[in-house]
C-alpha cells in the first residue's frame, strides 16, 4: 500500500438564513439561504430577490470574517 494525496470532497449543509457567497460557477454571487431538503436548496438573491431552487451542488471551502455582504460590482 502506497500513500498517495487525496482530495477529498463533502456536501456542504446549507442552513436557513444563511449568507453565502458562491465563486467560480454560473451560479456565482450573493445568496441567501430560504430552505433546504435532502436534495434541493432554495437561495435567494439579495439584490433582486429573485429566488431559485436547484439540486445540491456547492462543496465546503473556507469562512471569511468580516466579509462585504452582498458584494458590489
């Protein structure tokens, strides 16, 4: 057996109410966090209040303090 490095990746569990910011994707920007479910997560836009609901799909990557919420452009 040999060592090798491994990324590993786990789904992020959104919670209610929560700000986050999504980098590198098409869904990228400033969400709010309206709900979740086993498979499906609801955010909202800040700005525009636009609401979206899609299929788990962001990956855990770090916590910035004291962050501009929602960025401006």
């Amino acid at each position: 057996m040999t060592h090798q490095t491994v990324t590993i990746f786990k789904p992020y569990s959104f919670r209610q109410g929560q700000k986050i910011r999504i980098e590198g994707s098409k869904r990228s920007g400033d969400w709010e966090v309206i709900d979740t479910t086993d498979r499906k997560v609801i955010l909202r836009c800040p700005v525009s209040k636009k609401q979206f609901e899609w299929d788990l799909f962001c990956y855990y990557v770090k916590d910035e303090d004291k962050a501009v919420w929602p960025q401006k452009d």
